[in-house]
C-alpha cells in the first residue's frame, strides 16, 4: 500500500498531478486554500490529521516539529520526507520531472510500514 503524501508549498500542484496520474495519494499545500501560507506546524498538524507524510525540503522548520512530536510523547507526528535542496535546485531544468520521479521511485521500493518517520529523498 502505498503512503499518502503531501508536498510543502515549493511544490506545485503539477507534481502532485502527475503523481496521482501514476496511482499515488498526493496532494499539494499550493492547491489546498486552507493550507496556502499557513504556517508550517499548521501543515504539520493537518499532515497528522490526515494521514500524510510531508514532502519537504524546508529540513530547518519541519524536522524540529517531527522532533517536538516526539518529545512530548504525542504518538500523533507527521512522518517526514526531507529533499536536501541541492539534490533538486530551484530554476534548474526538468527539475519537477526529476522530483516526480524521484518521489514516484521512494513510493515504489518499500512498504509504508517498514519507513522511518524521517526518511531523505536521495
């Protein structure tokens, strides 16, 4: 079964659209206007809410959340995966095909259930 995502703000909708297209449960924070320019530990709440890991490269704001989850023993965290940014530059060429198949491949290699909540899209 596949685990249901949903992309931090970078991402556009197009991503999304084209993983869904290919069978998988995405959805973007840019299509969604309830979530638009929400802070991120409101995304992080609605991620946990509704049962989706977060895609993100924004690792300074997000991981610190994972971990407050933890700490405060709270068995609700959004599980996480971190894009280091130099792996899919901004403004680069075909950036959005590389991360729709980057994405596409995490989603195809192992079950949900055997991922960490932190998991890195290298």
């Amino acid at each position: 079964m596949s685990e249901k995502l949903l992309l931090d703000e970078h991402y556009s909708d197009a991503i999304a659209a084209e993983l869904r297209a290919a069978g998988h449960d995405v959805v973007a924070v840019v299509a969604d206007p309830q979530l638009r320019a929400q802070p991120d530990s409101e995304v992080f709440r609605h991620a946990v809410a509704s049962g989706r890991r977060i895609v993100t490269e924004n690792i300074k704001d997000f991981r610190p959340l994972l971990l407050e989850a933890y700490a405060s023993g709270d068995q609700a965290a959004a599980p996480l995966l971190l894009v280091p940014p130099n792996r899919f530059p901004r403004g680069a060429g075909r950036r959005s095909a590389a991360i729709v198949k980057a994405v596409s491949d995490w989603l195809d290699t192992a079950e949900a259930a055997d991922r960490p909540d932190e998991d890195w899209l290298v």
